[in-house]
C-alpha cells in the first residue's frame, strides 16, 4: 500500500474524527460504573481530588483494553456510511476502484490500533490494576477510622467482628463498642465497653483499639469453660484485611500479572484447576483482544457500504449488534475455557476468526456487488420482536 496515496491518505483521515468521538463517548460511558465506587471511597474515606485523579487514571487502561476495538469498528462503519450515502464508493466505483482496494488503509487503522491495545493490554493493564488497588488500599487504611460507620457490623479486620452503636463526632470516640473475636483457635472472645478510641497501631496496616471499663467474656469449646474478666483500660491489636471489596495486596489477579508472571504460574501448575485456566485465557486474552481490532474493521467496511440505502442508525444499530456478538463469544469463551471444556486458548481467538471470516465474506460479496440483504433482515427482526410483544409492526416508508 503507498502511504502517500490520496485515497489511502483520504480515508484514514476521515476515519479518525469519528474514532476520537467514539472513543470519548466510551470513555464516559465505562467511566460512570468507576466512579460509583470511588465517590464511594469519597464519601466514606475523604479522598482528596489529587488520588481521585489518580484512582481515575487508574482505571483507564482496563477501559482501553474494551473500548479500542469497539471504536475502531464504529469509526470505520460511520466512515463507510457517509462515503455511501454520498455516494462516494459508486464514484470510485465508476472511476474503476475496487472495493478491495479500499481495504489496506483500515488494515493499517486497525494495525495502528492493535498496537496501541496490545501496549494498553500487556504493560498498561497490570500497572493500573496493581496501583489502582494499591491506592485504594492505601486510602482506606490511612483513613479507616474515618469511614467506620454506626450501626453496622463490620469485619474489615482478620477474625474480628465489632458493631459501634454511636460515634462521637466531636472526640471521634466509639460508644457502645460490642466485639467477637475468634482469632485464637477454639476460644470465641466476647468484649463489650461503653467507650473506646480507634488509632492506627506501629505495624503497617494495623490498628489498635482502646477501650475503658469493659469486660471480656471467654468461651472454650474443647473444656466448654467460660471467663469473664472486667478491665479498666483494654487494647486490641487488629489487622485490615480488606476495607473495600476485593482490594487485598496479599494475592495478585491474574489480570494484575505481566506476561512473564502468568507464563511462570502455567508453568509451576502442578494441576489444571481453575487458576491455570484462568491464567492461560489471560496470557491469550493480551493478543486476542487486540487484534479483534483488525477482524471488527474488516467486518464494518461491507456493513457500511451495504447499509447505503437505509439511515444511519439502522447501520449502526446493526455495528453495535455485531459487536455483541463479539462480546457474547468471547464470554462464552471465558465461561467454558474456565472449566476446561476445550482449550483456552480456542476460546480467546475463537471470536476473532469468526468475525473476521464473517467479514471476509461479506467484502467478498460486497466487492461482486452481491447484496447481503442486512436491511431485510433488520425489518424481519424488528418485525418478529414486535410480533413477539403483541404489536403489529409497520415498516416506516
């Protein structure tokens, strides 16, 4: 392909305005579910605007990962669509051009994009899981007195539940402190006091909890003996466990992991359990993902040229279909690759042949100015939907 072809350069120009506005929108979309949880983290932990930025920026590559493919399909569509309703393609048609010939400059798009969700995939996606949830983690644990609720029970910490009837805003103490500690094997400890005070203790992630003129009841199960003791003065040392849902630095995921971690923990799998699949579909899940950009492109270049005669939404109602059932099929390839039905590997690249190969031949049919009818079956679809729901569907003139 010559780089410096006008209609190369002509197309490739034209594709991404839409790609910026697509990926935008996107951007937006998946953001909103992200920020539920961190103004989550807002409210209850105070986090200050320079670590909600960062939590934000976290998150990107995760979104970048998804949100690439599924632009660069809906920008080649809505490139296509506008070159068809102008009626651009019959020109270059006329003019001798093949439809063909319109393929190399989305290859090189779709190239260009692969590249950029590879690099998101491979090095951006374990760098932000790793430091989104180690910021989390860090913000809660400095901020955990914080945001202890009232009335509620609460086992942040290992092997401890306690329950704070009251908190004295003014002082920040903890009134009518009820705690059931099972830490020591075969002994349930049962501490109830009036007041107590929450302090971070000398030990990363540690807390220490004083409490004043309380009692602490034992309960052995083995001599089935039971202790009480009163205190003046009791301090109880508690570990945090997880503040937020999921957030642990004990254990890493394997979409936390690079490509040389995840290779090393297949290889070290003495049994194929359910970790070494899921590590398997996240080593092939890197480049699959990816070069769905190249098999979407391929798919929406026929689409946007067949859909001339319809509106625009109905071609891109028919963009957003085909990428469903390319989520749909990568789910499903996740699903049954977890439980080993077939290898994982099949199940991650399963989808971009698909895909890709529906592809192909629709740009075969489309290039022999076969039409593939895309229109109809909308109407059939949309008519059988109605019929479904008890209305009786008339098609728009």
């Amino acid at each position: 392909m010559n780089p410096n072809s006008i209609l190369n350069r002509y197309i490739i120009k034209e594709m991404i305005p839409p790609f910026l506005m697509n990926l935008m929108f996107f951007i937006f979309v998946f953001l909103m579910r992200q920020v539920l949880e961190i103004t989550n983290m807002i409210v209850n932990y105070k986090v200050g605007f320079m670590n909600f930025i960062l939590l934000l920026a976290f998150s990107m590559p995760f979104f970048f990962v998804y949100i690439i493919p599924m632009s660069v399909m809906l920008a080649v569509l809505l490139t296509f669509l506008r070159l068809s309703n102008d009626n651009e393609v019959v020109a270059l048609k006329a003019g001798g051009i093949s439809v063909y010939r319109l393929i190399p400059p989305v290859l090189v798009f779709g190239f260009v994009s692969t590249v950029l969700t590879a690099m998101m995939a491979v090095w951006g996606l374990p760098w932000g899981e790793s430091a989104y949830r180690q910021l989390a983690f860090e913000v809660v644990r400095s901020n955990f007195n914080v945001g202890l609720k009232a009335r509620q029970f609460n086992d942040s910490f290992d092997g401890v539940m306690f329950y704070v009837n009251d908190i004295d805003v003014k002082t920040q103490s903890l009134l009518d402190v009820f705690i059931n500690d099972h830490r020591k094997t075969g002994i349930t400890s049962t501490v109830v006091a009036p007041r107590g005070f929450l302090f971070q203790g000398h030990e990363p992630y540690t807390y220490i909890l004083r409490l004043y003129n309380g009692t602490v009841n034992q309960v052995k199960l083995e001599s089935k003996s039971a202790h009480s003791i009163r205190f003046d003065t009791y301090d109880l040392q508690l570990d945090l466990k997880d503040a937020v849902s999921g957030m642990t630095t004990r254990t890493r995921k394997e979409r936390e992991m690079n490509l040389s971690e995840l290779k090393a923990l297949i290889e070290r799998s003495d049994q194929k359990d359910s970790h070494y699949f899921s590590a398997i579909m996240e080593y092939h899940k890197k480049f699959s993902i990816p070069f769905s950009c190249i098999a979407l492109a391929l798919m929406a270049i026929p689409l946007g040229i067949q859909t001339q005669s319809t509106r625009k939404s109905a071609g891109l109602g028919i963009g957003l279909i085909a990428f469903l059932i390319y989520y749909l099929l990568l789910s499903a390839g996740i699903i049954l690759g977890e439980t080993g039905a077939y290898p994982p590997a099949v199940g991650m690249w399963m989808p971009n042949i698909i895909m890709g190969g529906v592809g192909v031949y629709l740009t075969v049919k489309t290039a022999n100015d076969r039409p593939i009818g895309l229109y109809t079956m909308t109407r059939r679809l949309k008519s059988l939907f109605f019929q479904a729901m008890g209305f009786r569907f008339r098609p728009s003139l």
